[in-house]
C-alpha cells in the first residue's frame, strides 16, 4: 500500500509538482486547496504525513497547523511545512506549533523525499516509504 500524503497549498502549480515527484516516488498524494478544507481532507484521508504551505486564503498555515495539532484524531501526523515565507521568521514558530520539518520553496525533489523519508520511518508503526526503502 502506497503511504499518502495530503498536499495542503492553494497554488495548482505546486501542487501538481509536488504531487509529481510524489507519485514519481511511489506515494499517493491527496489536496486540499485551503485551510477551510485541510482539517476536513485530514480526518476523511488520514494521510501518513502532511505537507503544508504557510500562505493560503481561507486561513494561515500557522492556523491550520495549530489546529491539526490540537486534534486528538490529527495530532499524530507529522507535518511538513513548504512554505516560501522567510525560514528566520517562520520556522521556529511552525517547529514550535508542531511541524517536524521546514522546507522553503522552491522545493528540490531530493530535499522533500530526504525529509519526507525521514519523517515516514520515525513516524508510529511501519509505513511504506517508497520502493527504495532500506530494510
């Protein structure tokens, strides 16, 4: 079974080259446009981790993280932020909010998949990774 991971960015373009290099890798890649439908896609997807851009109509990714950590049914999935705000500004915040990675935009396929990997196998329970996974 294919891990999924829900892309949560209101840009169709970096949603499409996110959800690109993840299927190129083998997940399966699920999106939610905005922060109004982002806790909405988590509990109906139950994604195996989260990537999560910090700018979006509808509600701040640091609303939207703030929220998905707070929820007992949510808080277990890890969240990666890609973002293009300003890694000073920004990252400690998200890291304090609950965020487990911070990527900045635009994103290189090796810098996602090193961290998502990372993320997957740390993670509760044994999740696939993607074919190239290390036994």
């Amino acid at each position: 079974m294919k891990s999924k991971i829900l892309i949560i960015d209101d840009d169709v373009d970096s949603w499409r080259l996110l959800s690109t290099i993840l299927q190129t890798h083998d997940f399966h890649p699920v999106w939610a446009a905005d922060g109004m439908q982002a806790i909405a896609a988590a509990r109906l997807h139950q994604p195996h981790a989260i990537l999560l851009d910090l700018e979006m109509p509808g509600g701040d990714g640091l609303l939207v993280l703030e929220r998905l950590k707070s929820n007992r049914l949510l808080s277990h999935i890890p969240v990666i932020v890609v973002t293009v705000r300003d890694r000073q500004e920004a990252e400690e915040q998200t890291r304090r909010l609950g965020a487990v990675a911070y990527l900045q935009k635009p994103i290189h396929d090796d810098t996602l998949m090193a961290s998502l990997r990372t993320v997957l196998a740390t993670s509760d329970g044994a999740l696939e990774v993607g074919p190239d996974r290390s036994a």
